[in-house]
C-alpha cells in the first residue's frame, strides 16, 4: 500500500513515480485541489458505549477529541482536547506570499498515511554549482501531522540535482529548522520571522559543502567514518551495533555505482561520502514501500542516519 495518498508535482516525475503534474507557477488554490488537500480537520469529543456487543448508554470522555477528514469522516487520530490543529490548507497557504513575491516555487506538496501527515516542498532559488558541474539547490519543506509524529515542521533543505538526494541544511542551533509542537498555535508569521534569521545561512552551507569538495578521504578513514554512522541500537546497555549490509551498500555507492559518485565534487572525498550515505537512506535503504523509506528519510530513522553522516564528515574540515 503506498503512504502517499495524493501528491501533485512541478517539474520533474517524483521520487515514487506517482502524482498529478502540474504546469510551473499554479495558484496556491490549484495546489490544494490537485494535492488532495482540500478538505479539513474537523474535531468531536470521544463518546464510548457502556453495555455488551456495542448496546447500552453512550457516555462522553471530554479529555480527548477524535480528529477526523471533513470530506470522507475518516478518522485520523484521537488526542488531547489541548491539541493544537494545524489544516492542510494552512501548510499550503504559508507559501503564498513565499511565491507572489519572494521568488520561491512549490514543487510538489501531498498527503501522506490517508491524510495524518501532509507537506509541501518549495524551491528557494538559491543554487550553487560544486566544481563546475555539480548543482545543488535550496528548498523549504513544510511538513505536520495530526497523529502525534510529528510537530509542524518548516526545515531547510538541499538537493543534490544530479541523483535528487535531499539533505537538511544543518546550521546554527536550530539546524535550519523550525518546529512548532501542537500544544502551541501555529503562527505562520512568527515562522517566517525565525526562518529569516536561517536562509542567509545558505552562504554558510555553500562554503561548508565547497570544503567537503576539497576535503580528501582515503579508504581507511571513509571505512571508519561509516562504521560511526551506520550503526542500530544493541541489546540494552550494548554498544550501537553495525550494519554491515549498509556498509556495503553505501560503500558500493562511494566507491563508483552512485549516481554523481565519479563527479570531480566527489570521487574519494568528503562530500562524495556524504552523498553515498544520502543517496542510500533516500533510494536504497530497506523499507516496507518506496513512501516509508522517503517519509523516513525526512522526518524519521533515515533523517537521524543523515545527519549523523553530516556531523561526521564536518569534523573532517573542522
């Protein structure tokens, strides 16, 4: 069964194949009909049966609320009264301004999980070009769920043209992200003010990429880096254990059959190594469906991997 409910797309065909497509600067209105985000969340008390076989007095649980689709009455989740419900025509309507007037481009937004989770992915227009050849680009991806995985989530995010791997841009001490629990309101504004201070950290992340560029590694010390990253949790108290079948996965990937593994940028360095372990967590790591491995990617299992992977190859150019 595929995650992706809905998802429409400019551009180039998504990750999965799937998808409505779009021509290049449609209406945010557009967006949210072809993305299969026109519906709300809508909210009721939990009410619960007392008697056998569903039969008897129905009481009511005012602590908890059920969240459910407008358009189908699906449920999506139960949570707490408290909880802070962010629409998914609020995602959308973040980057309005974003496009009319600061240059940004939504590339493909979803739903994701039959409605739980649903995000939107933006082209910044910042780029830059890695030993001529290789081009790297920014994008602001806007992501919430309404199940309890994940807070509303606006995070920096770069990629790699040449194979499409998607990096978070890992800066300052908000690593390019930020992230509003459901417990509080979502204010896009108040977003959109925190999220100025971090893209001129772009121009921070082109020179740390340029430097991993620079930055040779020989075959001992990418070895001993992967073993650092590669690794899942032991029996209690054990030490990390590593996966050598991603080892050789990722190695095979460094060592030549990744996609750009033989570009000037990254044949036996630093940045070469990063996107060995990007490009496998993205493409090839082991995963129910194309649509788990990718959600994992950005917001689970797969996006720790990364930046493991990131703060590993920065001690290399420290």
């Amino acid at each position: 069964m595929h995650l992706v409910e809905t998802i429409a797309y400019a551009g180039d065909r998504p990750w999965h194949g799937l998808g409505n497509k779009l021509a290049p600067q449609q209406p945010i209105d557009v967006w949210r009909k072809q993305a299969g985000m026109d519906w709300e969340i809508e909210e009721s008390e939990v009410r619960y049966v007392v008697g056998k076989n569903g039969i008897g007095a129905i009481n009511a649980f005012p602590e908890q609320k059920v969240l459910y689709r407008s358009d189908t009455h699906a449920p999506l989740s139960v949570v707490s009264k408290r909880y802070q419900v962010v629409q998914p025509g609020e995602i959308l309507d973040f980057y309005r301004d974003l496009t009319d007037i600061g240059g940004f481009e939504l590339e493909t937004a979803g739903v994701l999980r039959e409605g739980r989770k649903f995000w939107a992915l933006a082209r910044t227009g910042q780029s830059a070009v890695l030993k001529r050849k290789d081009r790297v680009e920014g994008y602001l991806l806007l992501a919430t769920a309404c199940d309890g995985t994940l807070a509303t989530t606006a995070q920096f995010t770069s990629v790699r043209v040449v194979c499409n791997n998607t990096l978070a841009i890992a800066l300052g001490s908000n690593m390019g992200a930020v992230k509003v629990p459901h417990r509080s309101q979502f204010d896009p504004d108040m977003v959109k003010r925190q999220l100025g201070i971090t893209v001129s950290s772009w121009d921070a992340f082109v020179v740390r990429m340029k430097a991993l560029c620079d930055r040779p590694v020989d075959p001992g010390s990418a070895e001993g880096l992967l073993r650092r990253v590669l690794t899942y949790a032991g029996p209690e108290g054990k030490h990390p254990i590593v996966n050598e079948q991603a080892l050789a996965s990722v190695r095979s990937l460094y060592e030549g059959g990744g996609r750009g593994a033989l570009m000037a940028s990254s044949r036996g360095t630093a940045w070469g190594l990063l996107n060995s372990v990007t490009e496998y967590v993205d493409y090839h790591r082991r995963a129910r469906s194309g649509d788990h491995r990718r959600d994992a990617a950005w917001f689970g299992q797969g996006a720790q991997i990364k930046q493991r992977a990131w703060d590993e190859v920065m001690k290399l150019v420290a």
